[in-house]
C-alpha cells in the first residue's frame, strides 16, 4: 500500500494503518535524528515527536509532495530546533559523544566518516545525509532542506568533490 493510500486510511481513523506507516519509516527517521545529536536517547525522543506531529498535521496534509520529503521535513526542523538549544561542547567532548552514537557504521569507518563530514559545511553535510545516509532524491532533500532541486544537486556534488580531496581521491 503506497504512502498515500496510508495517510487517507490514517485520516479515516484506521490505526492500523498508523502503525503500518510507523513501521516503515520509524527506524530510517531515528538513524536521520542521530544523525544530529549526541545522545541515542534523544534521537529517539526527537522520532517520537516527528510523528506526534506528523499525525497531528494530516489534517492539512493534501498529497502535493511526496509524503516521505513531508515527514523528513517535519524531522528536519525538529533537529534544527533540538540542536538551537543543546549547549556548546568542546572538540574531544564531540568526538566522545560522536562514539558512543554511532551505530550506523563499523567502528573501523568512525573517524573516516566524522573526517569527511566535518570538512563540509552545515548545509553540504544535510544534504549529503539526506542523499546517501536516509536515500532521498534531490527533489525530496530541496523540499527537506528548502532549496531549490539545483541547489541541492550541487550541494551533493561539491560535497562529494571536497570529500574525494580530502580522501586524496580527487578526480
């Protein structure tokens, strides 16, 4: 059952169909929501809020995008939120926060992966993320992010460009 035919199921009161579309897309949210912060715990406090809105909003949700670039959006201001009010934190506290996160990839490929992001800038490293970590298209990362699908297709490439420099892979 696509997305779409979900949501009307959910706006009917279907709870079944809440849950179906909670399970498809609440681990992929989770990984994007640890993406931007340090503790697992709030990754999952910041998942569980992206579908607390998410449902409170379908009422006005109307199709026009596509419903996966419509939750990621509804995470994505969570996290900008979420990360205005986290304090500052030194270099060595990043990277120890940085370690205890990361579930995603073998800890060999850790330090590879914090290197190459952090050579990028906020907007680089979002889009870079979004394209390779949750698998959007550009379409959906500019509705995400709320640029345009150029914007986004560039931001990929010169993020990939910096990274293979930095890699010492440059083409």
């Amino acid at each position: 059952m696509s997305d779409d035919e979900l949501v009307e199921r959910i706006k009917g009161g279907d709870e079944a169909a809440a849950e179906e579309l909670i399970d498809r897309y609440y681990g992929a949210i989770l990984r994007y929501c640890g993406w931007h912060c340090a503790a697992p715990e709030k990754a999952e406090d910041l998942t569980q809020e992206t579908f607390l809105k998410l449902f409170r909003s379908l009422p006005k949700y109307r199709g026009r995008n596509k419903f996966k670039a419509y939750l990621y959006t509804i995470a994505n201001r969570l996290c900008i939120d979420e990360s205005r009010k986290m304090p500052v934190y030194s270099l060595e506290d990043a990277e120890d926060m940085a370690d205890r996160k990361n579930t995603i990839v073998q800890a060999e490929h850790r330090e590879d992966i914090r290197r190459l992001l952090g050579v990028l800038s906020v907007e680089q490293r979002e889009a870079v993320i979004l394209r390779f970590g949750q698998e959007l298209g550009f379409f959906e990362i500019a509705k995400v992010t709320g640029c345009s699908m150029r914007t986004a297709q560039s931001r990929v490439r010169n993020a990939l460009r910096l990274m293979r420099k930095e890699f010492g892979d440059e083409r």
